[in-house]
C-alpha cells in the first residue's frame, strides 16, 4: 500500500513564478488536507478537500494560493507569483471518508524555496 | 481559539535517559490530542493519541496521559535511543465541526547521543 505521495519533494522557484504541488492520497482516502510548515513553525493548516469539493479553506492565504482535488489525479496546490515568505515545506495529509483526524496519514512534504 | 503550547527545546539526551517533553493546550469542549513524530527529511507519523480525559495513548515506548485538570499532555519514554532523535509535535483537534483540522505546537527536537 502506497503512502499518501507527494511531489516533487524539493521545488525551487523565483519570485514571481508559479509554484505546484502535487499530492496523491492514500488509496480509499477521499479526502485531503494541506498543511504549511514555517521555519521553526508548528504545522498551521490551510484547506480541506474532498473530490471537487474544497470543504474549509479557513487557513488559505486570500490572495495567490488556490488549492484542487478533482474527479481523477492528485489534488493540486497552486501559489501564484511565489515570493520569499512563501518558502516553506507544504505537508498533504488524507483520510477515509470519516472524521478526519483519527485516520491521518502525511506525505513526506513539498520543500519550496523561494529565492 | 484553540492552541498548543510544547517546551522549547532543542533538547539532548544521553542514550537511556528517561524523556519528558511537556504539551500544555487551550481548547474548547473535549478536544482529542496527538503526538507526531517527524524524522529528518520525512512528513509527520502519528506517534500516539487520546481521545478523552484519563486516557493514556501509548506506542513504541512512549506514553502520554490525557489530563483535563491541568490541560496537559507531556510526552514520556522510560529510556531513550539514539533513534529517537527527531522532532516531536503535541497537536489537538476539536470536538466540533472543524474536528478534522489539526493544531499543531511548535515542535521540540530532540537529540540522542550514544
């Protein structure tokens, strides 16, 4: 059984360019949630998706991030026009269609660098 | 809101010395809480739970008790190792409609020296 995939491990980007991230969850998992990592940071989360359906973007930056999880393939993170605050390891993590937080399970993270 | 508050570390340890990382937190309602574990260069891995006060979660050696009085859930090992080294993050999750997201403390590294 695959883990929760995500990719590419390590993405470099200017300032200003456009940043994806690509998670592919567990197989049975329908649901998706993505987290960021600050330096020095706890984990803070961003969004919960279930397939084409974005169920709580609460922790979504309001501007430049947008975030997908459609009928079939990976759901996508999207950061538009990167800039340096935006360097951070990005965390995926899904659950079967239950409560959430009992059947987490995490990829191994997205590391932007943003320079 | 909700939030976690863990010690600073980093913390060091000789190989076999007894672990304790407090985790401390502010909830509404009856939260469940979790401890992860993150290695160097990997995602998170649940380490332990507990989804009510009293409760002991348990795995590998590690154990923590669910304390409603004093709002606490402190991490313990009898007799770390040296591949223990790794990052420790306390978290909650509510008892609400927003039970599947996570809070997160900010994490205490611990080192493990043989």
């Amino acid at each position: 059984n695959a883990g929760v995939m995500q990719n590419p491990r390590h993405l470099v980007r200017r300032r200003g360019q456009e940043a994806r991230l690509r998670c592919s969850p567990m197989k049975g998992h329908s649901h998706v949630y993505w987290y960021r990592q600050l330096p020095e940071e706890g984990l803070k989360f961003m969004v919960y998706l279930q397939k084409e359906n974005i169920i709580d973007e609460s922790g979504m930056p309001k501007e430049r991030f947008s975030a997908e999880f459609p009928k079939e393939g990976p759901s996508i993170l999207r950061i538009q026009q990167v800039v340096r605050g935006d360097s951070a390891a990005y965390f995926c993590a899904s659950s079967p269609p239950a409560r959430g937080n009992y059947g987490y399970t995490f990829g191994s993270g997205t590391r932007l660098t943003v320079v | 809101g909700d939030s976690v508050t863990q010690m600073e570390g980093p913390v060091t340890l000789s190989e076999e010395a007894f672990l304790t990382i407090n985790c401390t937190y502010t909830a509404t309602g009856y939260p469940s809480l979790f401890w992860y574990v993150q290695y160097p260069g990997e995602g998170l891995q649940l380490l332990l739970k507990a989804t009510k006060a009293d409760d002991k979660g348990s795995n590998k050696g590690f154990e923590a008790t669910y304390r409603k009085e004093t709002t606490s859930f402190h991490l313990e090992k009898g007799s770390v190792q040296v591949s223990d080294s790794a990052v420790y993050f306390c978290a909650l999750s509510g008892d609400s409609n927003s039970g599947y997201a996570l809070n997160f403390g900010k994490g205490t590294s611990l080192l493990v020296t043989p």
